[in-house]
C-alpha cells in the first residue's frame, strides 16, 4: 500500500510550483465551479467512444491531447471528437519524452502532429500542446511559447499508476480537484479501464457538487 501522501505528491502539482513556471498553463484562475477534463494518448477506438458518450450525458466539454499516430490511424475518431463539441491538442506524433529525445528531434514529431492536426482544427482557436509526461526542458519551452498554449495539469487521475489503487486514486482526485483545476486522464488501451472507472466516479462526484466542465476552448 503506498503512503497517502506519496500518492498526492504523485498527483498534484501544488501552487509554488505552478507559479514557479508561470509560462506553463496549470489551471484557469477562475472561482467559478469548473473543472478542465482532459484526455491524453488517443485517439483509441476502445475507449474514446465511451468517454465521448459520458461526456455527453453530463453535458461536459473536454480536451483531448491526441498522439499523431493515433490520428492516422483513426481520423474518424477525431472527427466525432471535434462534433461533439471538444477541443484538441498535440501530443507529439509518437510520444516521445523530451527528457530522452534531442530537441530537433522532437520538435519534428510537434510539427509532424500539427500537420495531421490541420485539417481538423478550426481556425479560430488556439494551437494546444502537452508535453507527453509532463518533460520538459526550458529550450523546448522556448521554442514552442509563442506557437503554442502549453498545458500542463493541477491533478492526474492516476489512471496510469497501477501501483495505486483505485480507491486512493479517487480519493485523491477528489479531494483536490477545486474550481479551475486541469485533471488529465487517458485515453488509451493501456490505462483505459483504470480512466473508465476513476472518470465515472469522479464525473458523477463532480456534477452532484455543482461542478461544470469546459474545453480548453470555450468561454469560461
Ligand atoms: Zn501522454
């Protein structure tokens, strides 16, 4: 059993490091209550549609950081996104880790994305990007600021981390989630079924304490 507070320190970022890199998007400074869903690694034909269908039931909007081979592979996929009402965001072309791939490198896999990306974006909103990981380097960060919204996150849902056990992950999810936090969850075959238990729980949770939620595109 991993101590309780090993596992928020895992999954929260707390507010001294978000203002240390105020150049990295955090949270929405806002009182309202809504929350930022966002969904990363997809798209993926095992679980997508299911997060699309319980987004719809509580009349949520989200975001959804897509992986360029993903996109390739299913461009339907993220057109039912974008009808539904959601935003996108690059996520690199194959995942990569900026902390083990060289600069050119990497920014070829952002660029490559952003290709893929174009037929579907609409023009008027802003280009989103999330660093796979959370890795970042300060010259990746340099080079993308002025192109790109860089979103990082407040809370993970800990879908990803087998290690934690799903009553901790929701615990905690739930506990520190407040009005204006991003939360990341996955979208993918790997930590499908973790997201579809902790986004079922924690939506319900949510919408029961008022809570709204918005794309990283609409007015908030
Ligand atoms: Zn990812």
């Amino acid at each position: 059993m991993v101590v309780p507070w090993l596992v928020k320190t895992l999954l929260v970022i707390p507010p001294w490091l978000q203002k240390k890199y105020p150049q990295l998007q955090w949270r929405i400074p806002t009182k309202k209550k809504i929350l930022f869903l966002t969904f990363d690694d997809g798209p993926c034909p095992e679980h997508t549609p299911f997060v699309l269908h319980l987004l719809r039931a509580y009349q949520a909007k989200a975001t959804f950081f897509l992986v360029g081979k993903q996109i390739e592979k299913y461009p339907d996929l993220v057109r039912l996104i974008l009808q539904n009402g959601h935003a996108i965001g690059n996520h690199t072309y194959s995942h990569k880790d900026a902390w083990r791939t060289p600069l050119k490198t990497y920014l070829n896999e952002v660029f490559i994305t952003e290709t893929l990306l174009k037929p579907f974006l609409p023009k008027q909103y802003p280009l989103l990007f999330r660093p796979p990981y959370g890795h970042w380097k300060k010259t990746l960060i340099c080079s993308l600021k002025d192109r790109y919204q860089i979103v990082l996150w407040e809370v993970l849902a800990g879908d990803f981390a087998k290690k934690l056990s799903l009553t901790q992950c929701l615990k905690i999810l739930l506990q520190y989630t407040r009005p204006g936090s991003i939360v990341v969850f996955h979208d993918s075959i790997r930590h499908g079924n973790r997201m579809r238990y902790l986004l079922s729980n924690a939506i319900q949770h949510w919408s029961q304490q008022g809570y709204r939620f918005c794309s990283l595109w609409n007015g908030y």
